[in-house]
C-alpha cells in the first residue's frame, strides 16, 4: 500500500509540469534524444559497411596473392607455347589446371557429383535424350558444377535420361 500513493505522485507532477511549461521542455529533450540514437545508428550502420567492406578486401587480397604463381607457371607456358616446345606446353597446361584446382580446393571448392539421379538442387538440365538408363539419370555432362561450403556457385549442366518409348 505503500506504493499506491508514490504512483499517485508520480501521476500528478506531469500535470504540474505541464502547468508550468516544462512539457515543452521535456518534449525538446526527448526529440534531442531521439536525434542522438538516430545519429549513433547511422554511424553504427557506416561503421559495419566499412568494415565488411575492409573484411572483403582483405579476403580478395589473400586470394588473389595465392593465384600470382599460378599466372607465373601460365606465363611461362605461354613461353613455352611461343617456342613450340609442344610437350613442355601440354605440361605446363597440366601443372597450371593442377595449381588452380589444387588452390581453389583449399578454399573450399567442391565439384558438383553428377553419378546417378537429377537432382534440380545442384544440376540444371539442358537436354533429355532416350537412353537405356532410368528416366532422370544423368547421362552426360555438359559442364562441370561447383559448391562452394554448401552453397552452389554453378550447377552441373547435365544431359537427362528421358522416359523409355516401350512399343
């Protein structure tokens, strides 16, 4: 019972305040406020853009420094293509292709698996031939697809088994 008339009072200043002119007041601090929250969030908002924008940047930088020996070994491929040393050039191809599948594996590049069923999830089906095979089996690749964690960065471009003509 205490409490009841310490609300009572608390109920009656704002009457006695607005009495007196301090409604304005306290309205103006409250605007003040507000503008003040609105300018912190903003500053947030700027601060974390920036910041992803840094993460990024620092990210590309990584990978792009790791991609430098692969362009050297494909530069001196290309001396080698230039000489028309055509083994050395084949191999260099190999080491290059070898290099850059290695790099982006690390990095967390999976290929898409194409044995077996369709799977609308992961391949994109650009044609449906007859075939011996159950219907919606993949039969042939058209081009490779890639995962990159979970996430499909391309899907696998298959060709499908179409249903069998029995008659």
């Amino acid at each position: 019972m205490t409490d009841e008339p310490r609300i009572e009072e608390q109920q009656a200043q704002p009457e006695a305040v607005s009495e007196e002119g301090g409604e304005d007041e306290r309205l103006a601090a409250l605007e003040d406020q507000l503008k003040r929250v609105a300018a912190d969030f903003d500053n947030f908002r700027k601060r974390a853009a920036r910041e992803r924008a840094d993460l990024v940047s620092l990210a590309n930088e990584r990978l792009v420094k790791e991609l430098l020996p692969i362009l050297d070994d494909l530069e001196r491929t290309l001396v080698a293509g230039a000489e028309h040393e055509e083994a050395k050039l084949v191999e260099g191809v190999q080491l290059v292709h070898r290099s850059l599948a290695q790099l982006l594996e690390r990095e967390g590049l999976k290929e898409i698996a194409t044995e077996g069923q369709f799977d609308p999830h992961v391949h994109e089906a650009l044609l449906s031939q007859p075939s011996e095979q159950d219907e919606g089996a993949v039969i042939d690749v058209l081009q490779k697809g890639y995962k990159l964690g979970e996430r499909v960065l391309r899907p696998a471009r298959v060709v499908v088994a179409a249903p069998r003509s029995d008659g």
